[in-house]
C-alpha cells in the first residue's frame, strides 16, 4: 500500500499540470450535467415492510387519481376576539379565500370548512384542508405564492389566517452559518501552518471534491429520488473528511521537507506514509455509511451511498490533486521564517548542490502534546477515571430519549406552520393536528358497507379516540378509508399506544368481517419509522462495529487496540446522544444553540449519527494510532512511542478535529430542524471522541496495557495481511541504496 501510493505521489507530483487539469475537467463536466439537469428533490419517506408502507400502497392502488402522495395545505381561521367564524361577514370571507385556493393550477380540492363541519365546537376556528396533484416538492413558486396570496387576503378581511402542511415545504437553507464553519477552519489551518498557502490547500481540495459530490448528487436527483437532505449531508462529510485527509499529507509533507528532503522525495513518503492512514481512515467513514442500507430505509440508504461517494473523492482528491498542488507550491508550505533560513543555511553549506530547495533538517520540539503525553502516561488510571465518568455522565440524558419524526409541532413558534398547529389544537384538541387514516380492504368480505361500518364503530369505542369519521369508499365499493383523530398530540406515546391498539384489534375485526384492517397516515409513519429505527440499531452496529473491528486489525496488527477504539466509539457516542436530549428534547441552552422548540429527537438521527460518528472517530484512531504503531515498529518501548505518536500526531490531529467541530457546529445555523440537529449531535461528538477518547483515554489504555497492546496471536499474525500502513516495507526499499550511498539520514532514524 504504502510503496503504491509512494510512486502515485511521485506521479502526481511530476504530472501536476495534468492531474490540476484532469480534476479541473471533472469538476466542470460534473457542472454541466448538474445545470442540465432537474433538481425536484424529494421530500417523502418510505418504509418498506412496515403496515403503514402497505396500507398507503393500497390506496395508491384502490383510490387512483387521490394523489395520496401529494402535498397537503391547512389553512386555518380564527374570528376577531369576541365574533364567531360562523358570522355572515367572517364565514364570507372564509370562503372566498376557499374559492380563490380552489383554483390554483396543481390544487386538487379546497375543501369549504362549513361544508365538511371543520368549525371547532366555540365556533372560533375553522380549517380548510387542499390537497395537490403533485408533492410538496413538486410545487411550483407560483403554487406557493398562490396559496400565502390567499391567506394575506383573509388576512386583509380581518382574520386571521396560518398555514401549515407539507406544501409549505422549503428546500433545508443553512444560511452564512456553514460559511462561518468554513471560516473558522481557515483559521485554525493559518495557525497550525502558519503560511497562507499550507492553509488553503486543504480548503481548495475539500471545496473541489464537494463540488463535484454535489453536481453528481444534483444531476442524479431526479432520477433516484434523492431526498432534500441528502447533498446537504455529502456537504457537511465532505467538507469535514476533505479538509482533514489533506491536512495530514500536507502535515506530513512539511515534516519531510523538514527533515532535508527534496520536495518530490517529500511528497513521495508524505503520500506512502500519511496517505495509507487516510486511505483506511476513509475506508472505516464509508463501511459506516454505507452500512445504513441495512435499515432498509431508502432515504437512509441513499444518504449514506451519498455520503460515502463524498468520502471516497475526499481521499482521491487527497492522494492525486494535494500531491500535485504541492508541486506547484513546493516550499512555500512553509512558514517565511523557515524558508528563509532553509534557504541560508542550504545556500552556506550546500552552495548550489540543492539549488536551494531542500530546507535543512529541523527537529521537533517538545511541545503540549509532548507534555501531555507524558502526563498521561504518568496518570493513566486518574485520566481514565476522570474521562470516562464525565462522559458516562453526559451519556445519563440519553436514557430518556423518545423519537419521532419532525411536524409542524416541531417548527419555531414564529412561523406560521407553527401556529396553524396550535390554532388545530387549541379549536379542535391536539390529535386533529395528526389524524390516523384506517384502511379496510374488504375486497374479499362478503359486505364491505358493513365491514367499514362494524370498523368504523368498533374505533369510536375505543379509548384515546376523539373521533371516528363515516367510511370513504372507492369507486369499486371494495375498500373504504376511515379518519380518525386521537385525543392525544401526534407525537405523544397516548397516540403510539392507540396505534398499536387498533393494529391489535384488526385480527379480531378480520374474523368477524372478513375485511383486512391497516392504519396509515404521518403519525402512522412516524411511529413505524421509530421501531424500525429500533430494530436495526443493533444488528447496524454489530454489523458496522464488526466490519471496521476487523480492518482495524490489519492496520494496527494487534486484538486489543482495534477494541478500546470500539469501546471508545460507544461511549462517545451515547454521551453525544445524551448531550442531544438534553438539549433538543430538555430544552437545557436551548436558546445559546437557536432551539426554538423542544421536543422527541428525529427519529432518524440516533442510527444516523451512529454511522457517521463511527467513521469519524476511527479517522482519528488510524491517524494518531499509526504514530504510535509507526514508532514501535521502528523499535521505540511501549511508552516511548506513545509519546513520539502525540509529539509527531497531536497538534495536527486536534487541528483536525477543531476544523470538523467548525464545519458541523456551522450547521447548527440551519433553518431545518433536522440538519440542526445532526449538526450539533456530530459537533459535540467529534469533541468528545477526539478530545477525551483519543486524547485522553487512548493514552491512558495503552500506558496499562504496555506491550501487551500490540500482540496479535500467531496464528492470526499469519492470516492478516501486512498492508504496511506504517511505511516499513517503504522505508527499507528507499534507504537501501541510500545507505549504501551514505545519503542523509533515513525517515526511520527519526522515528
């Protein structure tokens, strides 16, 4: 690995013309074809295998031309304080904006409030539901536009008048937010280099291989039914991986040059070396990502595939187009102090040999990480102690976590999604904000009037329902629909309890009817989408955890550090899970992160930051780890090369992981309630594995264990391939002739 990624460095790096060309071509092809193309993404979630997936399929099929799947408006009214809506004038001005809704292009039906009995008991408030042909996605601005005309018009008529519904759907806007992410990365890249073009390179690169993931993504939108999230996550792993993967090459590209070697030299060892780690780094983030297709989930799926598609560009643009812009930048990585003293002392003492590329070897000074290392190593129980009760307590929030899925109870109480919700809620009590659709396919009874009617009374009866709506029947007299409203808020467990209840008295109703009983709806959905979620989170992680475990292994070549980093991952993540409830669900600085409204964790997110956390947290394993391994295979004790892997590894590792903080917390300015979410649960998890697991307990496990860390039984030692992550098998190839030239000194005696 390392000697085929040395010579891919040294092409790249002699090529730069053709490689900055090639990548240039790439980025502008992948352009073209996401001009030319639809970007409608959408906005719908499937759950394959789930009653409320079949249920809705069956209406697709019982109820053609229904448009089950198009986007929904609730125009909600409420009468100045002290009239009623029922008033001429009030009830007048309701139904012109009904009229006016009624003939919007995509609009299917506006449905008269006074005609459907939609007027809350007070008479206060009432509603018009208007379905269209086409998603929420689908809509057209005009569409949009038609529908907020209507309700300022019943606005102008004194009314008031909220809207709220999928039609009122926007693509997730993340604002100057991820910018400022950005921003503070260049920062952090500026001191840890110190020299303007050391810095930007890293950000040029992850900006390419984001772009192009972006176009690719765009341009494929359409025809796989990409959902609105899914090139705003690629973005947020793309970003974070890409700027990371070339901040090691360059790290250890400048530690090269430091050590008095030409540039193409440099290059070669920085990609052999640096290059392995970030090609199995990527490898452990896109098992991770891709392992969310187990679920079986598609916009789970899709997510992933498209966030792994970001992370594999990440390390090509990482291993090709880096070592190429090194070409044209060559020196100039470095900091002007050096450089010039480089060029002194060469020019002194080399006189034209080098022509004055090669600056003279500089050690390394002992600096925090060194001291803290070595603070560690002389504390490792306390440290251990200390690490792991505080995230143990952090994780304790976690234990109250409830998921659902995001509605218009969920939004910021300044939009009017928002307060259309508490108006239902408030004139007709919270479950008429998330109505159950009860499906009975009475296809095969031998009365199907009666079958929807035993059913339909059968629901009335049952406790935690407010309503059971008569029965809607298709124009075949086989199936029929019947709504019904809970008297709990959609997201409550009452409402979960009652769905459960209902699906459990469907056998019954089956035997007595001959009718087959099914309940569907968004609350359905979403409460079907919560126990998938709960049922695949085990067999993900041992598949994931498994899968990486075991590729650890031959990277490390030892049982036991592939198993604290495992162990460490856990314990991160379940502390960022808690940190999540805490705040998004507790509302604990609710208003320091921008958290309008609290309630359930998207239901998504638990196995979602899972995935991507994993992957995250093995980039900094595999980046410090192989320090470490690198040094003990070069004959360093056990403690030694702890200290050599913080004193070579650390800075850079915490610039790392500072700049992937920055980009995910600058998602936490998102307007979506779920990039938000995703957004902080990544940032405070990348702090805590990175700070506190690697920083802190990896130091402190491998101090304990001493040699013991790196033993690997002899039979697997023959099993496992030798990828030579470290560079070794390089390292002897490159020094042989070298010393038998009596050239510089080799990498290994740095080591």
């Amino acid at each position: 690995m390392a000697t085929f990624l040395y010579r891919l460095g040294r092409f790249a790096f002699r090529r730069r013309g053709l490689v900055a060309l090639l990548w240039v071509v790439v980025l502008a092809v992948a352009g073209g074809f996401a001009a030319s193309a639809s970007s409608a993404a959408s906005s719908n979630i499937t759950i394959p295998g789930t009653e409320a997936q079949k249920a809705f399929e069956l209406l697709e099929d019982r109820f053609p031309g229904s448009s089950p799947d198009g986007a929904t408006a609730r125009v909600v009214f409420k009468a100045p304080d002290g009239e009623k809506i029922t008033d001429p004038e009030n009830s007048a001005a309701v139904g012109e904006v009904v009229a006016e809704l009624a003939k919007g292009d995509q609009v299917q039906q506006a449905v008269d409030p006074f005609q459907a009995q939609a007027v809350s008991p007070d008479q206060t408030v009432a509603y018009s539901q208007v379905t269209y042909e086409v998603s929420g996605f689908e809509l057209t601005e005009e569409s949009r536009g038609e529908l907020k005309a209507a309700a300022e018009d019943g606005r102008e008529a004194g009314l008031t008048v909220e809207t709220g519904g999928d039609a009122m759907a926007a693509i997730p806007q993340t604002g100057a937010a991820e910018v400022i992410g950005v921003a503070i990365a260049a920062i952090v890249l500026l001191i840890t280099f110190g020299s303007l073009v050391a810095a930007g390179l890293p950000l040029l690169t992850a900006l390419v291989g984001v772009g192009v993931t972006v176009a690719v993504i765009t341009a494929v939108t359409v025809p796989f039914d990409l959902n609105t999230t899914t090139p705003i996550l690629a973005t947020m792993i793309g970003l974070a991986v890409g700027i990371d993967y070339a901040l090691f090459i360059v790290s250890r590209y400048r530690a090269e040059l430091a050590e008095g070697r030409e540039p193409l030299e440099a290059v070669g060892r920085a990609t052999g070396t640096a290059g392995s780690a970030v090609v199995f780094a990527g490898l452990t983030v896109v098992i991770a990502l891709v392992g969310l297709s187990v679920v079986n989930i598609p916009i789970l799926t899709k997510m992933g595939l498209a966030a792994g598609g970001s992370v594999v560009l990440a390390v090509l643009v990482a291993l090709t187009l880096i070592p190429a812009l090194l070409g044209f930048a060559g020196n100039k990585v470095l900091p002007r102090k050096q450089r010039a003293k480089a060029a002194s002392e060469n020019a002194s003492e080399n006189g034209s040999e080098n022509g004055g590329t090669a600056p003279a070897a500089v050690g390394v000074k002992d600096g925090a990480g060194t001291r803290w290392a070595r603070f560690v190593l002389r504390r490792p129980v306390a440290v251990l102690l200390v690490s792991v009760v505080g995230l143990g307590l952090l994780a304790v929030p976690a234990k109250d976590l409830q998921l659902n899925l995001p509605d218009d109870g969920s939004q910021p109480t300044s939009t009017t999604q928002r307060r259309a919700y508490d108006l239902i809620a408030e004139g007709f009590g919270p479950g008429t904000n998330g109505p159950l659709i009860v499906t009975v396919d009475a296809e095969d009874s031998d009365d199907p009037k009666a079958a929807a009617g035993a059913t339909a009374e059968k629901l009335q009866g049952m406790d935690g329902v407010a309503a059971a709506m008569p029965p809607t029947f298709n124009k075949a007299g086989d199936t029929a629909m019947i709504t019904v409203i809970p008297k709990s808020a959609p997201s409550s467990a009452a409402t979960e309890d009652l769905v459960h209840d209902i699906r459990a008295e469907a056998g019954g109703i089956a035997e007595t009817t001959g009718a087959d009983v099914l309940v569907t709806g968004q609350t359905a959905m979403a409460i079907d989408v919560s126990q998938k979620m709960d049922d695949a989170l085990a067999p993900y992680l041992i598949l994931v955890v498994g899968l990486a475990f075991l590729l650890l292994i031959v990277v490390f070549r030892s049982i036991l550090v592939p198993l604290k980093a495992a162990l460490g991952f856990l314990l991160s993540v379940v502390a960022a899970l808690g940190s999540v409830v805490a705040v998004f669900q507790w509302g604990w600085l609710a208003d320091v992160f921008g958290v309008e409204q609290t309630g359930p964790v998207m239901s998504l997110m638990p196995i979602l930051m899972v995935g991507l956390v994993f992957g995250l947290a093995m980039d900094y394993e595999v980046f410090l780890v192989t320090r470490m391994r690198e040094a003990h295979v070069h004959g360093e004790t056990p403690h030694e090369s702890v200290v050599t892997g913080f004193k070579l590894g650390a800075r850079v590792v915490t610039a790392a992981a500072l700049i992937m903080i920055s980009v995910f917390a600058g998602f936490i300015g998102s307007s979506e309630s779920m990039i938000k979410m995703i957004g902080f649960g990544l940032a405070v998890a990348v702090l805590f594995d990175a700070f506190v697991i690697r920083m802190a307990v990896v130091p402190a496990v491998l101090a304990l264990l001493g040699k013991s860390a790196w033993w690997l039984p002899r039979w697997l030692d023959k099993v496992v391939p030798n990828v030579d992550v470290e560079g070794e098998k390089l390292q002897r190839e490159l020094n042989g002739p070298a010393e038998k030239a009596g050239e510089r000194e080799p990498v290994a005696a740095r080591d």
